[in-house]
C-alpha cells in the first residue's frame, strides 16, 4: 500500500475541496421530458438465432452421443473406475454442499425467465418496410 506525503495529502484535499464546493448548473428544463420520449420511442430488436446458435447446439448435441456411446461401449471395469473417480472428486470437492444452493440458484434464474417472457408481452414484430432498411424496431433511430 502507497503511503502520502503531506505534500501530497495537502494535494488530494485541495482537490477534494474544489470537487465539493464546484457549482452545478441545472439541468436544461425540457432534459427528462425528452429523454423518457426517446426511451418510449424505442423498440428493442427482436430476438433471432443466427446460424452460429444452430450450429453450436448440433456440436454439443454430438459432443454428449459421442460421450454416451463412449460410455456405453466402454468395458465395465473402466465404467466402474469413472464411476468410483467422480464419486471421490465430488466428495472431495464437497458438491454436496453446493448442490442446494446451485439447486435453488437454477429455480431462481427459471422463475425470472418466466417471468421476463411473460413480462414482455409476446415476441417484436420484424419490419420489412422500404423505410426501416434494418428491419428492426423502430427504423432510423441513432443512439
């Protein structure tokens, strides 16, 4: 840890002194009225899975037959040493303790979804129109 001076705590405190004592100007009248206008006239974009999101979920989907077939093609006294490893690593590791909280963690996490989705009301329409030329929300707003 740095230790000051006073040279240089007499530094820190004239410029914590300006930073209280600095006068604030007001915010221009009209500032929150148009902010909340510009934060109602936005429309998020709606949500699209790309190729990549396809893709990704065929890898791990053949990750996990690759696995399956592994195992279950495996001979049986390496089955059982896997079996006996994993029990060890998760006694070692204490997973039983984790498993509630992870348990309540994942119920937690499930419940906001379900309420996010039925909060938003239903899925963005895509607009196609010659004038929003991205096809999102609400045309040609820049932020």
């Amino acid at each position: 840890m740095k230790t000051f001076d006073e040279r240089e705590r007499a530094a820190y405190r004239a410029v914590d002194e300006a930073l209280h004592t600095l006068p604030l100007k007001p915010p221009p009248a009209g500032l929150s009225a148009a902010v909340l206008t510009r934060i109602r006239q936005f429309t998020p974009p709606p949500f699209r899975l790309a190729w990549l999101d396809y893709s990704l979920g065929l890898l791990v989907l053949l990750m996990l037959g690759v696995l399956l077939t592994l195992w279950f093609y495996a001979p049986s006294t390496l089955r059982q040493q896997v079996s006996l490893e994993l029990a060890l690593w998760a006694h070692y590791m204490r997973l039983w303790v984790a498993t509630p909280g992870l348990l309540v963690g994942l119920g937690v996490a499930g419940v906001s979804l379900v309420a996010l989705g039925a909060w938003a009301g239903g899925r963005p329409q895509f607009d196609a129109s010659p004038s929003n030329p991205t096809g999102f929300g609400g045309g040609s707003q820049s932020f």
